[in-house]
C-alpha cells in the first residue's frame, strides 16, 4: 500500500537519495526546502514539491496546510535540511568576532535543529497512527564536534528532542528515530570541493576504507520507515563506516 513520504531538503543529497528510494516503492513523495527549482529538478517521479523556508513559523504554518489538502496523513516524516551554513548570504564585513560567533551559532541552530522541530510540531496532528513515522538526520559531529562546535550542538539537539517525541507519540503507533550519518560525499554540505588530505584522513577513519554514499544512509532510513522496524524507538542509529563506534 502507497504511503505519504514528507522530506525536508529533498533536493541534494540525503534528501533525494531517500526521495527516490521511496518513490521507488510506489509511496507518494513531498519534497520541502527553500529552493523551489532545485525540488524541481530533483528528479523524483511522480514527487510534489513545496518550496518553504522551515525556520519561519509561517512558512511551516502554509506547509501543514499543504499537506492537509494534497495528502491528508503523514505515514513517513524525514528532516533532512539542514547544513553549515555555506549557502547562506554573505553578511559582509564586520570586525566584532562575537557577531560573528552569533551569527555562526544562530544559522546553524535555525537551519539543523528549529527546522525539525517547527516541521514536526505542525505535521504532528495529521501522522498516521499506527504506524507513522519520524526520521531526523543528525550527525557524527554530534559526538565528535566540528570545529565551531555550532554544528555539532545544534544536531546534538536532535537526540533528546527525538528522545521526547519518542516518548510522547509511542502510545499512538508511531516510531521516531535519528540517523546519524559520517562522511558523505555527493552532497552540497562540504561546498565545491574538499582538500584531498582532509577527505583521506576521514576515509582513513572508517573501518570499511571508503566515504558514504547518501545511497547508504537513504537505505537505512527506508528500513526505518518498514514494518520490520516497528519497533525500534528512540535510537541514534550511526552510518559511518565504523569511524564512531555505537553508543
């Protein structure tokens, strides 16, 4: 039977790969994120795509009621926006480093961790019981941290929102869960490029020799999504190739 797939940041990486794994089974597919051409050409058949800004409570508001009108009940919620910040506007000069630690901690914060959350409050009514379910995509970083720090804050804040939901929804049927991917390439998260040494020595960190694909985690996150994981609730499940054993 067809389920309603919701994806936030279904137009690179992650979200696409899961995108199209899903459609792939038949489920109807809704892709969110800010771009709407990029959601276009994301290459999802049979998708309808949504272009919003989810740290905006409006924007998530108009969402919902999207959501309710084309697909009534949510059987799959998967949070993939987010990132680093790289493709946000450059603020131009300014000399006070603490606006600058502001600003670092504010995007990442908004875009990583207030998108989930306002996205899974306002979706929160219309998923399907028994049987929904709620994916957020975390991180390595969130054990490891990532140089500022502010990334890996704001996708650590994932684990006890997640924990919370888990608790709140369980009597309804439905799972939440965050998958916590390490090095991926294929993705707009790392920018055009990375240095050749940086990318060896986190490969280098891996048991299996190699980077992750968003094939790997899209994998993972379907399994999630099935029936054979029903009842697996509350976890932070690692696709990392081994470079962080599990917690």
């Amino acid at each position: 039977m067809a389920r309603n797939v919701v994806i936030s940041g279904g137009g690179t990486g992650i979200g696409r790969a899961a995108a199209r794994v899903f459609a792939a089974d038949g489920d109807r597919v809704l892709l969110l994120g800010r771009r709407a051409d990029v959601l276009e050409k994301a290459g999802v058949p049979g998708a309808l795509t949504y272009g919003a800004d989810l740290s905006e409570p409006d924007d998530v508001r108009a969402v919902a009621a999207f959501v309710q009108q084309e697909l009534g009940a949510v059987d799959v919620l998967v949070h993939s926006a987010g990132g680093s910040g790289l493709l946000e506007p450059d603020p131009g000069r300014d000399d006070d480093p603490l606006h600058g630690v502001a600003r670092t901690w504010t995007v990442n914060f908004r875009l990583n961790l207030l998108t989930a959350v306002l996205l899974t409050e306002a979706l929160k009514p219309r998923l399907a019981e028994p049987g929904g379910r709620v994916l957020f995509l975390g991180s390595i970083a969130a054990y490891r941290g990532s140089g500022s720090g502010a990334y890996a804050a704001a996708k650590a804040g994932l684990h006890p929102y997640a924990h919370e939901l888990a608790r709140e929804l369980g009597p309804r049927g439905i799972t939440v869960n965050v998958v916590a991917p390490g090095y991926v390439e294929d993705t707009e998260f790392f920018g055009d490029a990375m240095a050749a040494d940086r990318r060896e020595r986190l490969i280098a960190e891996t048991s299996t020799g190699r980077a992750g694909t968003p094939g790997d985690v899209a994998g993972t996150l379907h399994w999630l999504a099935s029936p054979g994981a029903r009842h697996i609730t509350s976890q932070i499940i690692q696709v990392n190739g081994g470079a962080e054993r599990g917690h």
